[in-house]
C-alpha cells in the first residue's frame, strides 16, 4: 500500500510522509534526523509496481524487474489509482532528494520524504523534464500535466512536448503548466525568444503556447494547450 502512495502523492506535489494520518507531526518535527527513509524493499517495490502497470497499459519498458505475481487486490487497486488519474502535478525539487533536510511548514505539500529513486524512469537525462509519453501511458486518463519548480524552460522539454503532441493528436493529454522556482536566472527575454520559436509549430496541430505568471508564487509560468 505504501508504494501505491508514493506514486499517487508524488503526483500530488507532494513530499511523502509515511504516516499521513499524523498531521502534527510536520509541527514536531523540524530537523531531518528525526524521519524514517523508505525501505530499498519499497522503493523497489514501487518501481516493480509502475513497470507492472506500463506494461499492463502496453507500454513495454524493462528497466526494472515486474512483479511476477501482483497480489489481485493490490493490483486492482493500482490500476484504480492510474486509470482515474485526470490531473497530475509534479514538484521537481522533490524528485531531486531521498530526504528533505527541513520540513518549511509553512510550505503548501510540505512533508519530508522525496522521490530521487524514482527520477531515473520519470526525468530525462536528455532535457530538463519529465517523460511525456512515459507518464501519458502509465496514467491513461490523464488531461492536464503541471510541473513546478523548473530550473528553466528547457527547449528541448519543449520539442519533446511537441513530438508528443504531433505524434498522439487523439491523445487525452491536452494541457501542460509549467512553473519556474523561485530565483531563476532564466530572464524573461530567453523564455519569450523559447515560446515564439515554438508558436507556429504549435498553432499548426492545434496548440496554444504563451507564458503567464504563477499567481501564486509570482514566478514565470508557461502554458501549452489545445
């Protein structure tokens, strides 16, 4: 069950916490060494479960070992979980580290445990990104992709975005929302010239790409959509 909740919460925003009914404990605990890392047995069953469900959904990858035999429940279960996923968000910063080393409480998600175990099948080492396609098959249902806490609006993100787009126009995946961290050294020059060297590409499937503003966090935002 753990592993199920690493995969939904990570697509939450969200650091994990391994006991998430305990909501005080982010207000008890403030120094790192006072949090339990997860288990090798469950980052490797995590990464066994998703390898399960892509090959279920017929994406064939064998980067990791499958489950041979996936517990019936577990496995309906899973599968629930991936299949009504409509909306997944993806906090980049939490794919970067095993353990945050303090909990900012003050912090919209803020939990403890990251996701760098899982950054190898979900991050490219090509671009500065997430697999598109890789998640458009694992979470078939999905509608709207949002990233935050990109270093910078990498183009090669972009072109990998729309080769996705190109290639599965009958695809459910139709909106992308990508948001800047906090400080970033990419000026709004460098993103603008990005958007207008993909604007025509994109009209001519159908999209719209422009940059707006995070209302939130007051930091760049770029959206492309159908």
């Amino acid at each position: 069950i753990n592993a199920i909740r690493i995969i939904d919460t990570m697509t939450k925003t969200s650091y994990f916490m391994l006991d998430p009914s305990d909501v005080h404990q982010r207000l008890r605990y403030n120094a790192h060494a006072h949090l339990r890392d997860l288990s090798d047995e469950t980052k490797s069953l995590c990464l066994s479960m998703i390898q399960h469900q892509l090959n279920t959904n017929g994406y064939q990858t064998n980067v990791f070992k499958q489950i041979p035999n996936l517990d019936g429940y577990a496995a309906q279960l899973l599968h629930e979980m991936c299949v009504c996923k409509q909306r997944a968000g993806f906090l980049l910063t939490a794919l970067d580290i095993d353990r945050r080393q303090k909990c900012q409480i003050t912090e919209s998600g803020a939990g403890y445990l990251g996701y760098a175990f899982l950054k190898s099948l979900f991050c490219s080492s090509e671009f500065h990104g997430v697999k598109v396609e890789m998640l458009s098959a694992l979470f078939i249902n999905m509608k709207e992709l949002r990233l935050y806490a990109l270093r910078m609006i990498d183009p090669g993100f972009i072109e990998h975005i729309y080769d996705f787009a190109n290639k599965h126009q009958d695809a459910k995946l139709w909106y992308f929302q990508f948001s800047l961290q906090r400080g970033t050294k990419q000026s709004a020059d460098e993103i603008d010239a990005i958007v207008a060297a993909f604007t025509e590409r994109f009209d001519k499937i159908g999209y719209l790409i422009y940059v707006t503003k995070n209302a939130n966090y007051s930091v760049p935002m770029l959206i492309i959509k159908k």
